[in-house]
C-alpha cells in the first residue's frame, strides 16, 4: 500500500465489511462492530481504508476499542491521530473515564495518559461489554484514564 494523504472521517454503515477485514488481518477481534460502527473513526487514502478506532459508551466510562493501522503506514502517526480522535468523541458523549483491554500494545498507550489497573475497578456497565465478557482473554491488560478536566 502506497502512502497517500490520509483522512479520518466518522465510520458509516457501508465501512462494516472493511472494518471487519482491517481487524481481522491486525488480528483483534470483530465482536460488537455491528452495534458500535457509528463510533468509529475511519482513516483512509485513495487506496481504502487504512486505520481505525472506536469507542463504546455506558454509563460510567468508555471503552477504547479496535485501535488498528495497516501494518503498512504504521509509525507514521495514524495510530496516534486515531486514538486523539477517540478521546474526543469519548469526550463529547460524555464520559468521564476510559478505558481498554490490550494484549499487545500495553506500552503504547501510556503516552495518551492510560496507566494498567486491576480488572475489578472498571465499572460493571463497561464490564458488561463484549470485550469484557470475552472478546479479550481475560489475559488481557486493563489500561484506565480519566478525562475529566481534559
């Protein structure tokens, strides 16, 4: 894949099958990308899509899903622009916690304010989340952080 000029846009319902193939060659799971695309946010060139990022919503946090680049233009700040756009949305749907389940990328994330925590202190309504109740291994790590006054 070439490296155009990449755009981010919010996810539209004609974006679930490339979503579920993006994730499925970056290797996280596809579980609940039928009922939460609307709050993706799709980067993409002239070739496709190439990243994205989502964020589930519940009444005490967020969840931080699905962060994924095409290993092709990873490194070039596509991740980083993603996640800065998750917190946003995030932001703006009113939460004022988020959090994410990660198997890789547990020294990624700290750069966006995100610190590891104990399984036990996410709130139910987020555990309640496909993710939470078994998308992820229950090895994954948990990773927290506050958007309050942010």
């Amino acid at each position: 894949m070439s490296r155009s000029a990449v755009s981010l846009r919010p996810a539209t319902a004609s974006d679930v099958d490339a979503l579920h193939r993006l994730l499925t060659e970056v290797h996280l799971t596809t579980a609940g990308i039928a009922e939460w695309w609307p709050r993706f946010t799709v980067a993409e060139t002239d070739q496709g899509m190439i990243g994205a990022a989502g964020v589930e919503t519940y009444p005490d946090g967020a969840l931080l899903r699905s962060v994924a680049v095409h290993p092709s233009i990873q490194g070039t700040g596509t991740g980083r622009t993603l996640v800065d756009r998750a917190l946003v949305t995030a932001r703006e749907a009113g939460a004022q916690d988020i959090y994410l389940l990660t198997i890789t990328a547990e020294n990624y994330f700290p750069r966006f304010g995100f610190a590891r925590i104990a399984r036990e202190m996410v709130p139910d309504t987020v555990q309640a989340s496909v993710e939470f109740r078994g998308a992820c291994p229950e090895s994954a790590i948990v990773m927290h952080r506050s958007l309050r006054g942010a």
